[in-house]
C-alpha cells in the first residue's frame, strides 16, 4: 500500500533502485511537481555551466566545452534516451498491471541493449570529437566519458519514472547536481581548462552508480520485443530531428567557427531555458487530451487542444517577445566579456525558434493521442525541418559563420512547429485565423525593435522600457485569450 502523509524523500539516499514493480508513495500532482523540479535542477547546472566557464575561462573554451556537451546529448538521442522513453512506458504498465516478473525482464532486456550502445556510441565520440570539434585527444576521452555517463543517467531516469520513484529520482537530480557544481568549482580555481567536463562526468556518474538496478533477469514474449524495438526506433527518429537537431546546430557552429562558436553557446545557453515556462505549463494543461481521446470525447480533446494552444501562444510571445528586446542587458548581465558581444544579436533568433516550438506543443500533442497515422506527419514534419536546418547550414555558415547556424536553426523549427500546428488547425476545424495573425504580427514587430534597438546601441533603460511596452502591448492584444488563460490555470490549480 502506498505510504500516506509526506514522502521521507531523503530515504531515496539508499543506493540501488527499487523493484521495478514498487508502488508509487506520491500523488501523481506530487509526482508532477518533483519531476519538474528535476528538469529545473539540472537545466539549472547545465546553465550555470556556462556563465562560470564562459566568464572564468573565456569564450573559446566555453564553445569548446558546450560543443562537447552538445555531442554528447546528440549521441544518447541515438539510442539511450529512446531506451529511457521505453523503460517510462513499458515497466509502467506492467507495473499497473502488478506484473513484478515482466517489469523485471523489460528492464533487463532494455539495461543491456544500453549498456551495449552507450559503451559504442562513447568509443564513437571519443574517437570523432578531436576532428569534429578540434579538441586534443585528450578532451576527446572525455567527450567519450560524458557520452557513457550521460546516456546512463537517462536510462535510469526513464527506469525510475517507470517504476514510479519520482522521488528518488528528483532526489539524486539535486545531490548529482550539487556535486557536479563543487567539482566545477575546483576546475575553475584551478583554472584547469583542460577537465572542465570532469565536473559533469562525475556528477551522472553518482547518479548511475547510485541507481544501477540489481540483477534482472527475465525473457520476453517476441511480440512485445517487436512492440518495443518500434516504439525505441520511433522515439530515436523523433528525438534526433528534434532534440538532436538543437544539439547539432552546437557542433555545426564550433566545426565551421570556432572562433564564434563561444558567443553561439552563450546565446543558447540564455535561450534555452526560457521554455521551462511552456513546458511546465504542458504538464498541467495536457495530461487529459490522451484519456480525452480514448474515451472518445473528440469534443473535449478539440476543446483541450484550442485552449492550451492560446494559453500557450499568450504566454510564449509575453515571454520570449520581451526577451528578445533585452538581449543585449541579458548577454551583458550574464557574459560581461567584451569577446560575447556578438552574442546578444544570435540570442533573438534562438529566442524566437525556442518559441516557436513551444506554441504548438498542443497541437503536436493532439496529433501523438490519435492513430499512428497522425503521429507520423508529426515525425515527417520533424525530419523535413531537419533537413532544412542542415542545408541551410552547408551552404551558407562557411561565409556568414555562427549567425547562419541561428538563422538555419530557426528555419529547421519553423518547418517542426507550422506543420503540425496547421494539421491539428483543419483536422480539429478551429478558429485559429486572428490567433496566429498576431502572433506573427508581434514577431514581427519584436524583430525590428531588436534590429533598430541594436543597431542603435540602446541603453539599459530603453530596452527595459521597450519590453515592457511590448508586453503590455501584447497583453492588450491578446486580452480574450488573456482571461481564458487565467481563469484556465486558476481551474487547474
């Protein structure tokens, strides 16, 4: 029986994870909560990471480090973190159907088929980082080492989930990450450029060896093999057009420009946390649209599918619009060095592809609940943005440097989100005309305040009182959607 009253989260401190099957010990609110935390946590050292490096060590080997790290979550996209999605799935539902000796086998088929591409992937990028990112073979170990811890943390993550131990999870995000940030502290007093990606090694590696799971043993049924094998391949093929596609855009922009690529991961590392505000905002609007559809309430997953949508779009522009216009306060705050200046005209456009790809969040989730027909136009979509990302970049970052790999970025997630978004808008026969007419129209306008505010080399000041005038002028804009939104979130909870 599940416990009741508070979780004595720091018993999750005891080394080795629980049985696959164990019951979950919080609500699935709390469970919400701590996994959100999670994310927070460890987006927050991947962050300060880069203020610390880029500001102690300079830009060149911050786009040296970030680039490294960039290939390493490239290369768990390859099979890990599809793995991680399974075990979340699969050892789930088996673990709500109270099969202890199925969820057991699902880990062990799924453990040594990681432990197999992780150890491969890692010789891969130990062997490919020094050519790819001009790093000596040294550091390129270390890519290598990054490459094997990483993609074991998000194995175990994904088992944790999977076996409802949210808390312990959460848990040694926050010890992991307390002790990745102490050993970055070391690097840097000693200003040891060479084992920057020490502190991050040693920090997934506690986590993996503070959750390997015991010995598993345990034989699948073929059928279930096949069943998992495609939801792995369909996973991979999604994360690598998707997540792998950002991730890229690191290592095109240090292969092509190592110069440049320091003011690239200072730009990414600004704008990449400023979707924690949708995502969060996704879990509290979406968990309903897939029980929605399978009851066949197609009324209430249309409905759930408009109004996430224009609390999304309302809360992204009033988000990510001003913060576009205090780019150059942001770059300066956070990187004072005068070499990241170039920073504060790429953080726009990685602000405004960021964005765009949270605003359909709702109507790629739509597309994902109903047949597998729709979630391949889905898959298709991120592919074709892909490709258009990559060809941008081939032709034109060798003359215009780190500035195209932006503009490519953005043109790759522009290709992601309209294609979804305008299935879901004709397949749910939505009114979404106004809605997406102004929000180009206030990407637009934000894109020129950015331009003519850089291009003047505005104050402080002035940006603060621009992105003011551009939210409230936004808020007033939006003001329907506005009070929906609200009266939404303040339903929810």
């Amino acid at each position: 029986m599940p416990e009741r009253g508070p979780t004595p989260l720091l018993r999750h401190l005891r080394p080795g994870i629980p049985a696959p099957g164990a019951a979950a010990d919080t609500s699935l609110a709390a469970q919400g909560a701590l996994s959100t935390l999670g994310i927070i946590v460890q987006g927050a050292v991947r962050f300060l990471f880069s203020v610390l490096v880029g500001n102690v060590l300079g830009k060149v080997v911050l786009g040296a480090a970030n680039a490294a790290i960039s290939l390493s979550l490239f290369a768990s996209l390859l099979q890990p973190s599809a793995a991680a999605s399974s075990a979340t799935k699969f050892v789930a539902r088996a673990r709500g159907a109270g099969d202890l000796r199925l969820a057991e086998a699902i880990t062990a088929h799924l453990v040594r088929r990681t432990a197999v591409a992780a150890l491969l992937l890692g010789a891969g990028a130990a062997l490919s980082a020094p050519w790819l990112l001009d790093l000596d073979w040294r550091q390129g170990l270390l890519t290598g080492a990054l490459v094997i811890v990483y993609s074991g943390y998000m194995f175990l993550r994904g088992v944790l989930f999977g076996a409802g131990q949210v808390p312990r999870a959460t848990v040694w995000d926050i010890v992991s990450s307390a002790i990745s940030l102490a050993a970055l502290a070391l690097v840097l007093w000693g200003r040891a450029q060479d084992l920057v990606l020490v502190p991050l090694i040693i920090g997934y590696g506690v986590y993996v060896a503070a959750n390997l799971p015991g010995r598993v043993r345990g034989s699948l049924d073929p059928a279930l093999v096949k069943e998992i094998n495609g939801f792995v391949l369909l996973t991979l093929a999604n994360g690598v057009a998707v997540g792998g596609f950002l991730q890229l855009s690191m290592v095109v922009a240090r292969f092509f420009d190592a110069s440049g690529a320091g003011a690239y991961a200072a730009a990414l590392a600004l704008a990449t946390p400023a979707s924690l505000v949708s995502r969060s905002l996704s879990l509290v609007l979406f968990p309903s649209l897939s029980a929605a559809y399978g009851r066949g309430d197609h009324e209430g997953v249309r409905r759930q599918t408009d109004l996430s949508t224009r609390a999304l779009v309302v809360i992204s522009m009033g988000t990510f619009g001003p913060l576009m216009l205090l780019s150059p306060a942001l770059i300066r705050l956070f990187f004072p060095r005068a070499e990241f200046e170039e920073a504060a005209a790429i953080l726009p456009v990685l602000l405004v592809a960021v964005m765009v790809l949270n605003v359909v969040i709702g109507a790629t989730n739509t597309l994902l609940t109903r047949e597998q027909e729709h979630a391949r136009k889905v898959l298709v979509a991120s592919i074709a943005g892909a490709c258009v990302g990559l060809i941008a970049w081939l032709t034109t970052v060798s003359a215009f440097g780190v500035m195209a790999v932006a503009v490519g970025y953005l043109l790759g997630s522009l290709v992601m989100a309209v294609v979804p978004a305008v299935i879901a808008w004709r397949l749910e026969r939505l009114h979404w005309g106004w809605m997406w007419g102004r929000l180009v129209l206030a990407g637009v306008v934000a894109g020129l305040l950015c331009w003519w505010e850089q291009s003047r080399e505005l104050g402080v000041p002035t940006q603060i009182g621009l992105a003011v005038a551009f939210g409230l002028g936004w808020l007033a804009l939006s003001w329907p959607d506005v009070r929906t939104t609200a009266d939404l979130v303040r339903r929810r909870g």
